[in-house]
C-alpha cells in the first residue's frame, strides 16, 4: 500500500496524518523530546518502522551496525554471545528504551545480539540517513546529535559509577579475605 | 487425537518448503520471462529513464544544498531544474546561431563533396604523397575497398541516430523524470527498503547507501571529465582552424565517456576534416597531435584529480559491453553501457561485502 502512495500521493494527497501517532510517541522519547511539530515531521521522513515476532533477531554481535532502534512496543532482549553455551542475558528493554545508538556514530560491528523477547514494534534510525540529515537540515542535525552525545554522556557516567562501585566491592572482598587469613 | 509422529510432520515441513521453494523459482522465471520480453521494447522508456537517473544523481548534491540554505524539498528541485532549464534556453539562444552556421555550412559541404567527390581528392591526396600507389590496379583496389568502407560508415551511422519521435518524447520524459526522481526518490527508496523482510533489511540500507555514494561520485566525476575534455577539444580545433570546431569538440568531449574508443571516435572526423579543408596529410597529423596532447592532460592531470579511485573495469568486459550497448539501444547505448556496467559491478561488489559480513545473506543460516 505505501508504495502505491508515493506513486500516487502526489496527485491524490491524502489530507489525514496516518504517522501522527508515531509522532506523537516520538515527543514523549528524550532524545526528540525538545524539537518542534515540523523537526519532528522531519525525523519521521528518516524512520524505519519494522515489527518482529517473538524470538526474532534484530542483529547479531559482531554483523556492521548502521543504526539504532527505539522500542515503540514489545520488549527487546541485548544478548552476548548469543545461541552459544556462553550466552549473556545483558539488557531487557521495554518501550520507550533504546539501543544499537553506538552504530549511529561510528563504524564498527555490533557488539552484542538483539532478540525480540515478544512481539515487537521498532523504530530504527540509521547513519546513512542522519547523515543526510546534517546536510540538508544542519539545525536539526545538530540539536539530535547534541542530544544523543548527551545521552551518551550519561550511560557512560552511570557506567563509570557502576565501574567504580563493582571495583569497591572486588577491594572489599579482598580484605575481607585477606583479615579472615 | 494422537499427535502426528515425528517424521510424518517432517514430511509434511520438507513438502511445504519444496513447494514454497518451487513457487519461488516459478516467478523467478515468470519474472525473467516478462523482462525478457519488454526489454526490447523498452528502450523508449527505458533509455530516457537511465539518462534521468544519471540526471539525478548528479544533481542531487546541488538540491541538498539548497536544502541546507533553507528550502523544501520541492522548492529546491524546482529552483534547480528551473535553473537548468533557463541554462539550457540561454545557451541556445547563445549558441543556435553559431550552431546554424555550422550545420549550414555542413549541409553545403555535402551538398559539394558526396562520397565520389571526396573519394577523387582523396586519390589525388594519395597519388600526391604515396608514389607506391600510383600503380592503377593496386590503386583502384585501394580505393574501392575505402569507398565501400565509407558507404558502410554513413549507412550504420544513419542507422545510429535516434529517430525524430523517440528523441521528442525523451526530450519530455527525461525532465520529468529527472524531477521526479529528485523529488521523490528519497520516499521511494524508504517505501522499497520498508517491503524487505527484516533479516535483509539493515543490510539493503547498508548497501544502497554504499551504491549511492560510489556510483555518485564516479558518475559526477566521469561527467566532469568529459566537460574538461570537451572544452580543451573546442579550445585546440578553433585554435587549429579546424571547420566546425565547435560541434566536433562538443562531441569529443560527448564521446570520451565510451572508453579507448571515445578518444578515437572524437578524433576522427576532426581529422577527415581538417585534411579536406587543408588538402594536406600535415593537417591530420597536427589534430593527432593536438588529441593527443588532449589525452595526455586528461591522464596525468584531469582524470586522477576529479576520478580518483574510480570503479575499474576490466578492457575485455568495456569492449563486449559498448558492443552490446551499440547494438541494443543505438548512440545512447554507447554513451550509457559503461555508467549502467558500473552500477552493476558496484552492487555485486557490495552483495559480495554484505555476502561476507551478514549472516541473513548465508543460505541456511
């Protein structure tokens, strides 16, 4: 049906919004909450929405990333070493969350698997399109991007907190054992 | 109810998946058969359509930067295309006379020199500089051979032109097209990328994206050579005195997008020309010369800079290619099989990437 609309739409132009939703969905996510009605019609143009079934692999470790996912519904599973003995359960995100942003920035395999722990629906940005979007809207390019080194910015301090803390209790479980001596 | 035992679902999956596997290769061949038979009647539509790719890949950089200043999408396609369009009105309004001028004076070289005439002063050329040739039989032999070549010559050139009517309807299309692929091409792009299945999805915008960029950037550059090479074809016949300097340059310029035979087919009737004109074998070799000094610029200096590392295409695949693009589709399959044979070899390039480096592509994964 949508291909039939972009043949067509230019005649037959439908007045009804059918991504309003999407939109709206869109303004409550942090990293398109500050932009304005037309930013955000603009950011839709570049969105990818895809559905995945229960058990579904959105991407595999170690495959080149080209972008990010937003959980619009469903929950979404981050696994390394994923389908081995070795599996890692590291995240489960729900809607709202997301994830793949690292891809968004540079280029470098993924580092992780993403599964689909129900059935989901994503929306996923990607670099080639961001890209685009510098150029053509440098504004709006530059207040996403600020936004999501900011995000970034705070998943790495919460990291580095996690870091410090697990790194605390390993000295602590050190000299526990090394007094019990 | 029993469930059913284990191998009879098996069967029962294995027949499934056969069958699905057969209904694929049904419109696998359905859809080759289709192709199959509007190829050849698709060149009307199909020419036109490749040449407004073409258009629009070279144009598109020029559209997002209006984008970047301010304007709509729209906005900037048609500010472009208007743009071009006022161009193309300006360098007729320009060039038509000195154009007319040229054509008259080609329509009355003609209507002097036939083939016969042109085949006497050349005898008499020949006679003047070759003594080896003033024996009549090898003389006569000679000449007959060059004048059934030059028959054969105007015949398959007269056969290469393109008709009135096509070249009305693709001077239409080709804007319109070129518009619309600017203007929409995006949302086209999405709408293809959003039908794919999701294990190929990541990867298809990998690769287009990749397409794109290789194919932008060789197109942009070939089309800029051939600008370079054109206006130093026009600077050096006019400064040579060659008639007609102007046409023969401009397809000079045209020509040097067919390789190893472009250079050629732009130097020839500039040479037949000038000799004509100046009744000397001198005369050839200057506009050798001069051509040849052309290529030498564009080697060393023109195509390393604006090229680079372009797409490197086998001289074996270029020659079976112009061949089959001359013979299917005429002068614009010659001008066009070397940018269509790039798009081909940088997709199978980047499927052999993707083949490599995504799982989805591995059959059985």
């Amino acid at each position: 049906m949508k291909k039939i609309d972009v043949i067509w739409g230019n005649i037959f132009k439908n007045k009804g919004d059918p991504n309003q939703d999407i939109r709206q969905f869109l303004k409550n996510i942090p990293l398109f909450a500050q932009l304005r009605k037309r930013e955000l019609r603009e950011i839709d143009h570049l969105l990818h929405q895809r559905q995945y079934k229960k058990d579904e692999v959105i991407f595999w470790q170690n495959e080149p990333g080209v972008g990010m996912y937003i959980v619009q519904s469903g929950e979404v599973g981050i696994f390394g070493d994923y389908n081995t003995p070795e599996q890692q359960s590291l995240a489960r995100l729900s809607q709202g969350d997301f994830f793949g942003e690292m891809a968004l920035l540079e280029d470098d395999n993924r580092s992780a698997t993403a599964v689909a722990l129900g059935d989901s629906k994503l929306i996923g940005i990607f670099h080639p399109d961001l890209f685009d979007l510098f150029e053509r809207k440098p504004e709006l390019g530059i207040k996403v991007l600020s936004k999501l080194a900011n995000m970034l910015a705070q998943r790495l301090r919460k990291t580095n907190l996690e870091l410090q803390q697990l790194t605390c209790a390993r000295r602590t479980q050190k000299k526990d054992k090394q007094a019990s001596r | 109810m029993n469930p059913l035992p284990e191998n009879k679902s098996i069967v029962i999956n294995l027949n499934r998946s056969f069958i699905f596997f057969l209904f694929k290769v049904f419109i696998f061949i359905l859809v080759a058969l289709i192709a199959a038979w509007i190829l050849p009647h698709s060149g009307m539509v199909l020419t036109p359509l490749i040449l407004a790719a073409l258009l629009s890949i070279l144009l598109n950089p020029l559209v997002v930067m209006l984008e970047g200043r301010g304007l709509n999408r729209t906005g900037a396609v048609a500010l472009v295309m208007g743009i071009i369009t006022l161009l193309m009105i300006w360098l007729m309004i320009f060039l038509a006379p000195v154009i007319s001028r040229e054509f008259k004076t080609i329509g009355q070289a003609i209507k002097n020199e036939t083939p016969a005439t042109l085949m006497v002063k050349l005898k008499t050329l020949l006679n003047k500089h070759l003594p080896l040739l003033k024996n009549p039989e090898i003389n006569d032999q000679i000449m007959t051979k060059i004048e059934k070549s030059i028959y054969a010559m105007l015949n398959r050139s007269i056969q290469l032109i393109p008709t009135i009517l096509p070249l009305a309807i693709s001077l239409f299309l080709i804007p319109f097209m070129t518009f619309f692929l600017l203007k929409d091409g995006r949302r086209m792009k999405k709408s293809f990328i959003q039908s794919l299945p999701n294990r190929y999805f990541e990867m298809t915008i990998s690769l287009l994206h990749k397409i794109e960029g290789q194919l932008g950037s060789y197109i942009r550059g070939q089309m800029l050579v051939s600008l370079c090479i054109g206006i130093l074809s026009i600077m050096a016949l006019a400064i040579l005195g060659v008639p007609y300097f102007l046409i023969i340059g401009a397809m000079a310029g045209l020509a040097n997008m067919i390789p190893y035979f472009g250079p050629i087919v732009g130097a020839v009737p500039a040479i037949i020309l000038n000799v004509i004109d100046k009744g000397s074998l001198n005369a050839a070799l200057v506009v050798i010369l001069a051509f040849v000094l052309i290529r030498l610029i564009d080697d060393s200096l023109v195509s390393p800079n604006i090229l680079g590392r372009s797409l490197e295409i086998h001289p074996l695949l270029v020659i079976i290619v112009i061949f089959i693009g001359g013979e299917m589709f005429g002068i614009m399959g010659l001008l066009l099989c070397i940018p269509v044979t790039g798009i081909i070899k940088v997709t199978i390039e980047e499927l052999h990437w993707s083949f490599k480096h995504y799982r989805a592509f591995r059959i059985g994964s």
